[in-house]
C-alpha cells in the first residue's frame, strides 16, 4: 500500500506501477465534464474568452492543481442551503467522457494524478509518460465508503456549473484507489480490452 | 384516493439507499469466486462493504442517483394526473434531502434545475392500468455511466456473423459486454429486448430490468440464452470495475417483442452493479415495500 500525501513529488509518482494500490491524503479538486471543457476551452487552447470570475477562479485552483489531484465525481451535497457543505456521496464518474481534454489539463496545470473510474485512453496515457502522472482508479459506486474519506469540504467554485459539475475543494484522509495507469506506459484498460477481445473472438468462432 | 406523497418519497429513500437482497446476494458469490488479493476480489469487499455501510447511515449507495423511472400499475378509478404529480412532488422532496443528486439538466441551455424536475420525461413515470385492487409501483434508479454503454443493434450485422435469429442475438450483446468493458461499473446485469421498433425495444429493454436476478424467463428458449449469454459474458475475463476478473456480469434479463418483418433489434440496457430496484404495493390503505 503507497501512503501517497498531495502535493505528489515527480519521483514518487514515477515509482508508482499498474496494480498498486494507494491511499490518498491532502487536498484536492473535483471535475468533471463542464469542468474540463471550461479549463481546456478557456486556458488552454483559448477558444473561449475568460469571463464572470473565470481568472480569479483559475488563480484559486491552479496552486491545487500543481502537483495534485483531481477526481471526477459528481457528489451528493448536504447543507446547500446553509452553505455548510458535506459530501454524502461521492463515488467517481466515467474519466473516458474527459479524454479529449485530460492530457491538456495535466500538461498545462501539471497534475500528477487524475482520479476516476472505467480508465482513460491513448492521450492521457501519453500524458502519464510526460508530465508525469498516475491514473488512479476509485470502486465506481463505492459513494458512501469513499465520502467517508472526505474529511471537510474547503470551498466550491463554479456552483453554476451544477451540484455534480461544480469544482468541489475537499480535504480527504486515506482515499482508497488503485493505479491502473502509470507514467510507464502501462495500461490495465488496454490490457484487459485485449484479453477480452481474444476472449469474444474464441467465442464469436464457436 | 389517498395522497401518496410520502409513501413515493420512502420508496425512493429506499431505493437509493438500499440494494434488493437478491443483488447483494450475487455480489457476495461473485466476491468468493475471485482470487485472495486479486483487484477484482478487492474491489467486490469495497463494493458489499459500501452497500452495508449506505444502508446503515443511511445514505445513496451510489452518488449518482441516475434517471428516476417509474412504473406504475393501478386499479382502475386512479388518476394519472394526480399521481404524477405527488411523484414529482416527492421527487423535488427526496432531493431536498439528499436521497437523490439534482441529476435533471436542460440540454439546451445545460443548466441543471437543483430539484430532478425536468420535462414530462424527467423524471420517467410510465402508468398502465391493470385488473385487480393493488396498487404497485416499481421504481428504477438507473445513473448516467451504465446508460451510456447501452446499446441497440439492427440485424444483421455482418461484421460479427449475427444474422436474424438467436445466435445473432447472442453475438451481439457478447460484443456489447466486450465494448462496455467495465465503464458501466461492472458486474452488470443485462436487460435486453429483441424485436420491438427502436423504442418500444428500449422501454423493454429496461423493464426486464425490474425482474428479480433469482427468477426463471416463462418463455424456456429466452430462459435458455439468458443462462448461456451469462456464463459467456463472464468468459470475456472484463471482471469487477474491468479490473479483469471471472464475474463481469450478475445477470440477462430477455423480453421478446413483436417486430415489423423488416425490422430486428436487439437492444440492450446495462444496469451497474448498484441495481437500485424497489417496489412499492398499495392494497386498500395497506402500503408495503419489497
């Protein structure tokens, strides 16, 4: 078990392999689909002009992002309306939907570790070897278990995006994941699609 | 008629916050059945450890608490109307408590309205008026991630030598498992309806979704391909998550529909793992949960 603390040094980041598994602890971003097309649209390919508090949110996140992690997932959210903010539920959501943009976003921000469920392809593996960085996989589903590990909510930014869009500051202990994409160019998904394309071609023949 | 506000909010309390014995049960056996410290045993002890946890908070097994989809069947003398709006009423309540996440976005302008209410298909209520007295009301929480993976496929399709009979059909959800990999939070169960136009083959599709895992299809040539196309899907080695692993799917669930002669879809509805089914029965003024 790697204890991992965020901000995530380069080195331990490289020592990561496919099949460990780790428990996260520090502070980190969640983001997701509006999240990723606002980050890449905006800043980095500059397809959008910045508007509203678009630069003052991008300050704020960028120093959390450096070095950290950011977790696709939509969480159930109690205390919307007093604004005293708890995670009920918050089990990740499917990263493939975010391959377009997550190798800009890990470059551009350098994030080290990207946290989901269901893996990611070609793109944000290349960008595992590059930046580096780690795909950590999270139990899909697992929402009561995993918002047990969050500890406080900090602050939320982008609350117009919705509840499961907006980017959610949280402080977790010892979030439970397992690397199923490391910065060696190793892939459990690409693995697995293989072995089970072999698989349905032996049955398909029968 | 009674008001059934608070009844339809429990159902949904229950339905998020607790998984049919049968489900629980499958999960169980699958975890037995993979290797000591393997992912794939890993991640099934998160999974069941998850469901005994939601339920003793309580809490939503899963944050997202997907498509509300309702079926009703009542009696005659009830009235639609009336009862889709204590359901809607109940739905705007249950997420003000965070049984539910707002899940209901407009696509057009993508702001999501806070409370699940959307159009008159969000949330899904589909009602059928049936001979008897009872009152039941079948409820399905059904999250985006599974919903994405589904498929429906117009035979023949060449590419995978599946012409317009059952062998057809079983190459192509095999081939539908194998594209979903374990993106739909696997092990699944499968909800498939052939025949059909494209949406009748849909709403189908997910009602054989409402049947419990334990029973036996009534039509034995559907019973048969739901037992074979289990035990080959789980052959495909995707396993718990798409970690690899010996259970990739809990269950096929078949539902077979007339079809024009030019038309043969199969369709397929993958349910994850956190299969949030509950039923509800009204009788008299009797209201039970199953």
């Amino acid at each position: 078990m790697h204890a991992l603390r965020i901000p995530i040094p380069e080195e331990e980041i490289r020592s990561l392999k496919v099949g460990d598994p780790v428990l996260l602890s520090g502070v980190m971003l969640t983001g997701r689909d509006a999240a990723h097309k606002w980050m890449v649209e905006t800043f980095v390919t500059r397809k959008r002009e910045p508007q509203g508090d678009d630069l003052a949110v991008v300050e704020a996140i960028r120093p959390l992002l450096a070095g950290g992690a950011i977790y696709h997932c939509g969480p159930v959210v109690a205390g919307l309306d007093t604004k005293d903010y708890r995670f009920v539920a918050a089990g990740p959501t499917t990263s493939i939907r975010e391959e377009p943009y997550q190798g800009d976003v890990m470059r551009h921000f350098s994030v080290r570790a990207v946290i989901g469920k269901g893996g990611m392809g070609p793109k944000t593996l290349a960008a595992c070897q590059e930046a580096p960085g780690v795909y950590l996989h999270a139990i899909g589903g697992a929402a009561t278990l995993i918002a047990q590990t969050v500890k406080k909510v900090i602050t939320v930014y982008k609350l117009e995006f919705g509840v499961p869009e907006a980017f959610w500051v949280i402080e977790v202990a010892d979030f439970p994941a397992v690397v199923t994409m490391d910065s060696h160019g190793k892939s459990l998904h690409a693995e697995v699609e293989a072995a089970s394309r072999a698989a349905l071609d032996r049955l398909l023949a029968r | 008629m009674q008001d059934l506000t608070e009844h339809f909010i429990e159902l949904i309390r229950r339905t998020s916050m607790d998984l049919p014995a049968d489900v629980e049960a499958a999960l169980a056996r699958a975890r037995e059945a993979e290797a000591p410290g393997s992912a794939a045993r890993g991640a099934l002890e998160s999974i069941l450890e998850n469901i005994a946890l939601a339920r003793g908070k309580p809490a939503p097994i899963c944050q997202d608490t997907g498509t509300p989809i309702f079926r009703v069947r009542h009696p005659e003398g009830w009235g639609t109307r009336r009862l889709r709006q204590e359901i809607r009423a109940a739905v705007a309540e249950a997420t003000r408590r965070a049984y539910l996440r707002p899940n209901a976005v407009d696509t057009l302008t993508d702001k999501n309205s806070g409370n699940n209410l959307g159009d008159a298909a969000f949330p899904t209520i589909h009602f059928e008026e049936v001979e008897g007295q009872a009152l039941t009301v079948d409820l399905l929480l059904k999250g985006g991630g599974c919903e994405n993976v589904g498929a429906q496929y117009s035979l023949p399709v060449s590419a995978l030598g599946a012409g317009r009979d059952l062998e057809g059909v079983r190459r192509v959800v095999l081939d539908a498992v194998h594209k979903a990999q374990g993106q739909g939070c696997a092990p699944g169960i499968l909800g498939v309806a052939i025949g059909g136009d494209r949406g009748s083959s849909y709403v189908a599709s997910k009602e054989a979704l409402l049947r419990p895992l334990d029973d036996h299809n009534p039509i034995p040539a559907l019973a048969e391909v739901e037992s074979r196309l289990t035990t080959e899907a789980n052959l495909l080695g995707i396993g718990p998550m798409g970690f690899g692993g010996k259970t990739t799917v809990l269950g096929v669930k078949m539902a077979g529909l007339h079809r024009l002669p030019a038309s043969f879809f199969v369709t397929i509805s993958y349910m994850c793992w956190a299969h949030r089914r509950r039923r509800m029965t009204v009788q008299r003024d009797q209201v039970t949960f199953e």
